[in-house]
C-alpha cells in the first residue's frame, strides 16, 4: 500500500522518519508539469497523484473538452506528466481528471455526469494515441476521485467512465468534527464538537464499489481536525490504519495535511497526531511503491 499525503505532509518528512511514497498534486488545464517542488519530490523516488482540473467559468467546460476544443493543452500536460516519470524513474505515475466532479457546489456549470465521463474518454484517447497509457507502454495510470458522499448515495455510478478508461477509484472522506456546519452557521470552530466518525463510515461502500468492478481503491484525501483532547485525533488516526489494513483493496491513502477554514486538518503543530501518523507509516503494510 502506498502511504502518502499532500505537499504539506511532505514537508514533514523528518518528523514521520520516512520518504512519502505518493503525493497529492492539483493542476488545472493550461498549467505546465512539473514545478520544482514536484520536480523535487520525484528526483527522490516519490510518485505523484495529479488533478487535472477546470472550473466553472475559469476553464473549458466538459463538452468543450470532449469535443477536443483544449486538446494541445491536455497533450502537452500529459507527455511532461510521461517524461517526468521517464526523468525520475518512476514505473507509475496516477492521473485523475477533475477531482470530487460530484461536487456541485464547485463544479456546477461545467455539464452533466454524463458530459464528464465523454470528457474522460476524451483525455483517455488522447493518451491511449500517444501511448502515454500504462497499457500502450507509458506510464499514466487512471484515477477517479469522488467525495465519499458519492459512494454512499450511489451517485458514484454515473461518473464511472468504465473498465479500461479508469485503473483505480478513489475516495475523498474526513473527520470533521462539525467544522462544515460551523462554516454554513458563521460561527467560530477551533476544535471538534461532534463525536468522530469512524474510518469505515466514511470509506466501505468505496471499497464495495471499487471490488465490484474489480479495481484498487485510493484513499485520496482523508484526515481529521483536532479536538479538544489530542487523543480523540489519535485514535481517528489509528482506526485509519487498523481500517486500510484490513482491506487489501485500497491501494493507496494519503493525508490531506491542510485546510478549508474553519476545517483544518493540519496535524503539524500536534506531536501526539504525527507520532500516530508516523506508526501508520511505518507500518510493514505501508511500505509500497509505484507499480
């Protein structure tokens, strides 16, 4: 299993005690791969997991982009993403396209589930053409990122573009500790005030999803705020190892080391939370790489 996290959690590689073996990137079509901390990162041996995203208003819509209108952008994003795993000697390196799409509140405007899964065929073929997918010889692997909620309301079905446009699902989930009605409310939020959720609540039916269509699961995003008593973050931490360990299924989980105020799920400043997150990284179960 590759344990992982985002460019903030790889900053604090010294105080884990080792390498992180897959980092969280966000891109938008029209940026250029890689910049030099993700350039950084790779000359070490660490993967990359890479949104290519656009945004309602700032970017092409889903039609546009099935219709090929971006298609030099997306080609030139994906053979730097090949000729970066080729540089940095990386056998994988994972892709996904417009990351938590169910998520209307940001992506609304950009078109239908539908639309979206005849975008992802699109950038799909364009790789398949260039032999930049894993099956023609490159290096690209697929994966689908939604919100857990997506798995739990069944949503998720009709954002899957299918067996052989997508390698691995994925699943974005965490502990709040009611920070989201904090926000919506307009009051303050330091710490959790709702009991925590448990890792399973938030993951198994994307876990029951991906086996029914026989792909792994990555835990793309998951992490925890803090409560007023550290263990409570702790034992969150933990369950998400005992948890990712007892279905082989998931690939990969990566801690989102970062915040949406008032949800902040930075476990920097919290010795008790990164001893934790040490222990899960070092555990035997966690010591995959990028295949």
């Amino acid at each position: 299993m590759l344990f992982g996290g985002d460019l903030q959690l790889a900053a604090e590689e010294a105080q884990l005690g080792r390498r992180l073996a897959i980092v969280r990137i966000y891109d938008l079509i029209g940026q250029r791969f890689p910049n030099r901390y993700e350039a950084q990162l790779m000359s070490q041996g660490t993967t990359v997991l890479i949104s290519l995203d656009t945004y309602p208003g700032q970017g092409p819509s889903y039609a546009s982009i099935a219709a090929g209108r971006d298609d030099g952008a997306i080609r030139a994003f994906l053979s730097s993403v090949e000729q970066a795993a080729v540089t940095y000697h990386l056998s994988a390196i994972y892709v996904t396209f417009e990351h938590e799409a169910d998520n209307l509140s940001k992506r609304r405007g950009l078109g239908t589930p539908a639309q979206f899964v005849q975008a992802w065929d699109h950038l799909h073929q364009l790789a398949v053409s260039a032999h930049l997918d894993w099956n023609q010889g490159g290096r690209i692997h697929w994966v689908m990122i939604l919100m857990h909620y997506a798995y739990l309301n069944g949503k998720a079905a009709s954002f899957w573009p299918g067996t052989g446009e997508a390698d691995a699902v994925a699943a974005d989930g965490y502990n709040t500790g009611g920070c989201r009605q904090a926000r919506r409310a307009g009051g303050g939020f330091t710490n959790g005030r709702t009991p925590p959720v448990t890792p399973a609540s938030l993951f198994a039916k994307a876990v029951s999803f991906a086996a029914a269509r026989h792909v792994p699961l990555f835990i793309a995003e998951w992490g925890s705020v803090a409560y007023s008593s550290p263990s409570v973050r702790v034992g969150f931490i933990q369950q998400m190892q005992s948890f990712v360990q007892s279905n082989p299924q998931i690939g990969a989980a990566l801690y989102w080391d970062s915040q949406v105020p008032p949800c902040n799920y930075i476990v920097d400043n919290s010795s008790s939370s990164l001893a934790a997150l040490a222990s899960m990284g070092h555990a035997p179960s966690m010591q995959g790489s990028a295949r």
